[in-house]
C-alpha cells in the first residue's frame, strides 16, 4: 500500500513537472518557429510545425534595419552601468562590512530601499533634470539611474559576500603594510569571485531588461534594444510583422539565456538575497 | 578616511535619486505643465484632486486585483511544482531541469509581452487557430475587456512562477531532514507532512517572497504597454501606466508628480512590512 502511494505520488510529479516544461517552453519555442516562418506560413491553418524555413525575416532584422545598433547601446548602456554599480557597491560593502561607522544600518537600507522605488515616480524628476543637464537621449541618461538602482543590489550581496571572510586575513595584510585597495585586489575579490561576477551577471541582465525609463530618456541615438525591439509591433498603419517581431525577441533573448545557462546556480543566490543558506 | 569609500557611492545616490525626489515632492505642490511657461504654487491640491479622479480610483482598482490575482497564483503554482520537483529524487536530471524551468524569469518583460501578444493574436496567434480546431469562435483577447486582464494576469503567471519555484525549492531543501524522517516514521499522511513539518519551516520565506514579488507587481507597466496599451478602455490602466499617462501625454506634470507619491506611499508601506519580516527571518 505505501508502496503504491509513493509511485503515485511520483508519477504525478512527473506529469505535473512535465506540463510546466510544456508550459514555460512553448512559447518559446513557437516564436522561433515563427521567425523561420513566411507571412503565409504564420497564418497557415492548421499551424504548421514542419515547413520550408526561410531566413528571410533574420535577413530583414539584422541587415536592413538599425536593430543591431540599438543592440549596440544596450551592450554599451548595461556595460557601463554594471562597471559602475560593482565598483562603487564593492567599495560601500567592503565599508559596511568591515569598518565602524555610525548608523551603518540606516545607510545600508537607503541604499536598499532604491531598489524599491517605482521608476513612475522617478521618470519625472528625471527627465526634467536631464533635459536641464543636456543629457537626453545620451547613454548617461540611463547609465546614471541604472547605476543607482543596480548599487542597492550590489552592495547588498556583496555585503553578505564579503561578511563571510574573516576579517584576520585582512588584518595580517594590512599589518604587513599592504593598503586597502590591495586588501580588496588580492584577497578579497579573489575570494568572492563567483558571487561577485554572479551579482555583476544579473545587474548586466536587468539592466539590458528596463524599458520604462529607457522608454522616456532616450529618443534615436541612444535608445537600447529594450525599447527598440517594440518597432516590429503593430501600430497604427504599420501592419503585424510576426517574423521580424519573433527574430527580434530571440536575438534579445539570447544573451540573457546564455549567462543565464552558466551561471544559474549563482544567480539563484542573487535572487534569494542570501536569505536561504544551504 | 573611511568615510571616502561610501562617499563616491553616496554622491551617486544623493544626485541620482535624492535630489530628483525632492524634486518630486516640489513639483508636485506646483500646477507644473509641460509647455506652458509659468508655474505656481498651488499646495496640496493636486493632491485632492488625485483623490476625487476616478482614473486614479480605476487604476487603483486595476493594479490591486492584478496584484492580488498573480501574486497567490504564482505562489501556490510555484509551491505545488517545487514540491513536484523535490519529489523528484534523480540529482543530474533537477540540474538539467532547473534551468529550463526558471528560464522565462530571466526574459525581459517586454519581449514577454511581444511573445504572447503575437500568440494571442486574433488572426494568427496560435491559441486562437487552436480554438478554431476546436470549433469554437476566435477570441480578440486583447481587445476585449474581460479578457485583456486576464491574458495580462497569464502572462505575469507565466513569468514570475519559477521566481517561487526557485526560491522555494531551496527552501524545501534547507528542510533539516530528520522533521522528514520523523513523520514518516510516524505514519503522517502527506497532507499531515505538509501542513504540520513542511508548512512552518517555509512560512518565513513565502511571506518574504509574497512581500517582494507584490512589491514589484504594484510597479507594473512594461507589459500593459506592450499588451494593452491600457485597454481597451482603461480596463488594464495600472497605476504607473495612468502616470505616465498624466505626464506624457496630458502634460501636467504636477498632477502627475502627486499620482506619483501616492504610488510610492503604497510602496513604501509594503517594503516596511518586507522589512520587518527580513529583520525576522535573519533571525
């Protein structure tokens, strides 16, 4: 009888863990057939899985369009802005977790609490504020608040990181005349290397991901592939265009399932905020 | 000295965020209007008519029951498949399967959005071919007002579930085996197991993540923008969808700004609530 009630139990974790594969797959499998697909081909009934692909709609996106270069600022925009929130939020964690200072709590929750803010509340300040500066439509627009956002991250996690080594290595080197940037430079960053590029990973990916501010701040020259990825959307004359629309989410798609696929276990860390401990 | 390792840090902030909100708060006392030349103080009236809008009442109304329809959804989807995934003893194959199934929270909102739209198209997406097999009629689901809530809601179940799953089946796992061993041991059914060893040990980490993912549902817009645009109507007009809304296109920014600190009043009270149980959970 147990024995029965197990395998059932283990067969219907199997059916139910299978449906979610389906489930979470699906659509993504359906676009990329979609990009391979021709006009005719989408609208086929019934719909079609096996067919003669064509690279027409690749071909469309990547030579025709300026898509590549809004991937471009993307790249430039996320990259920049990760640098910045590493670097700072490496020298707040290290502050935080080593030092004595005043109300280190409060400062480490401010910090937090960026996080928290609705960018809806933000975008107004901002764009008048940066319409004063002469930055629209630049990458500072967006590398400036990203930064901020992705520093309440960083400093998080790498608090916590950082907190885990004991503090005697450090003082030995600091005893042998080694100074502070050394510390961090050959022990620490060592140490916490997985965890450090893990955060930088997934700071590099949310970044890439915003579009509400990168919406507003930016027009032509500077717009990330966020936004730009909206132009294969139907509106107004402009028709559907399921095929570029599809070659466009995959292209965006793929670096993000790429890092995301190495670094996985770590980013699980990220996500829990080092509150579950294995 | 220490000091000069928050500082440059702490510039950042104070310039980047800081001085834009107290910005905020200003503009919000002001009649503000983009484009017209003067502006006047006009205190807290912006902030009583926000109350008496009923778009403002609309959108409350619309980011509250998606909150709170995705948010347990989500939970209670992400519960059931990390219990389903510990059942599961195969080590090589939760390494493999894991994933692929968290993959879609890693996907920018807006893609997500563009995916699903062009599946729920009227005229080729393939849930609507697939009704038609069926012999049923063509459903416009993003045009219609009962069902774009619903399709938004999918979509954000789709999404955010393995964000549950993840969190929770590392919960599961952090679940000293011995509570395991005893009941079986002494014979509780699964329903027992669940509701009496499993259920505490994971109450603190699903308040957290409850707290965290409402949190971000309250901010919702990437994909009403894609999916919706608000519509039809004003059906899926959520909070930061009507401010940027007041903003960008009616141009008044003070009134927009006084939206905006409601939206963040919101907020606020839900973070102090996750603060208070991250101060409980970290023991």
């Amino acid at each position: 009888m147990i024995t029965l009630r197990v395998s059932l139990r283990k067969w219907v974790s199997w059916i139910v863990l299978g449906l979610f594969v389906v489930w979470s797959l699906f659509p993504l499998f359906w676009t990329v057939l979609t990009s391979f697909k021709t006009i005719g081909q989408v609208y086929a009934v019934p719909p079609l899985i096996v067919f003669p692909p064509t690279l027409d709609n690749w071909d469309y996106v990547i030579r025709y369009t300026e898509f590549p270069r809004f991937y471009l600022n993307t790249l430039i925009i996320a990259g920049l802005s990760t640098l910045l929130s590493m670097t700072l939020g490496l020298f707040i964690a290290y502050a935080l977790a080593r030092f004595d200072i005043k109300r280190k709590d409060d400062i480490a929750f401010f910090i937090l609490s960026q996080r928290i803010i609705p960018p809806a509340t933000l975008v107004i300040p901002f764009y008048v504020l940066f319409i004063t500066l002469g930055i629209m439509d630049t990458y500072w627009a967006l590398i400036l608040p990203y930064s901020v956002v992705n520093l309440a991250f960083s400093t998080w996690i790498l608090r916590s990181l950082i907190e885990e080594i004991p503090s005697e290595l450090d003082d030995s080197a600091l005893l042998d005349g080694a100074s502070i940037l050394d510390v961090l430079r050959e022990i620490i960053v060592p140490q916490i290397s997985i965890g450090f590029v893990a955060t930088a990973v997934f700071i590099f990916a949310l970044s890439s991901n915003e579009y509400f501010l990168a919406s507003l701040l930016t027009g032509y020259r500077a717009r990330p592939v966020s936004v730009a990825v909206t132009m294969f959307l139907p509106v107004g004359v402009r028709g559907a265009m399921p095929g570029p629309a599809s070659v466009a989410s995959i292209l965006m798609l793929l670096p993000s399932m790429m890092l995301f696929t190495f670094f996985q276990r770590y980013i699980v860390r990220g996500l829990t905020f080092g509150i579950v401990r294995r | 000295m220490k000091y000069l390792f928050i500082l440059p840090g702490l510039l950042l902030v104070l310039f980047v965020v800081v001085y834009p909100t107290a910005f905020l708060y200003y503009t919000s006392l002001t009649d503000f209007r983009m484009g017209r030349p003067a502006t006047h103080f006009i205190g807290l009236d912006n902030f009583i008519k926000v109350l008496g809008d009923p778009f403002f009442w609309n959108s409350l109304r619309a980011t509250v029951v998606f909150a709170l329809t995705t948010v347990p959804i989500e939970c209670i989807l992400g519960l059931l498949i990390a219990m389903a995934c510990a059942n599961i003893r195969s080590e090589r194959l939760s390494t493999i399967l894991r994933p692929i199934l968290v993959f879609p929270v890693m996907l920018t909102p807006v893609v997500v959005g563009m995916i699903w739209v062009i599946l729920f198209n009227p005229d080729y997406g393939i849930v609507n071919i697939a009704l038609n097999m069926f012999g049923l009629t063509s459903i416009p689901f993003v045009s219609d007002p009962f069902w774009a809530p619903i399709v938004v809601a999918l979509v954000d179940v789709w999404q955010w579930t393995p964000f549950f799953m993840l969190i929770l089946t590392s919960g599961l796992y952090a679940i000293p085996s011995e509570y395991l061993e005893t009941a079986k041991v002494d014979r509780l059914t699964s329903w027992m197991t669940f509701r009496y060893v499993i259920l505490p040990f994971l109450l603190p980490l699903i308040t957290f993540t409850l707290l965290v993912r409402l949190i971000d549902a309250f901010k919702i817009y990437d994909v009403i923008y894609i999916m919706t645009y608000g519509g039809p109507g004003i059906s899926t007009e959520v909070l930061s969808f009507r401010i940027w809304k007041n903003m960008f296109l009616e141009r008044s920014v003070g009134y927009a700004a006084a939206f905006s600190i409601y939206l963040l009043l919101i907020v606020v009270i839900l973070a102090n609530l996750l603060q208070k149980v991250i101060k409980k959970v970290m023991r």
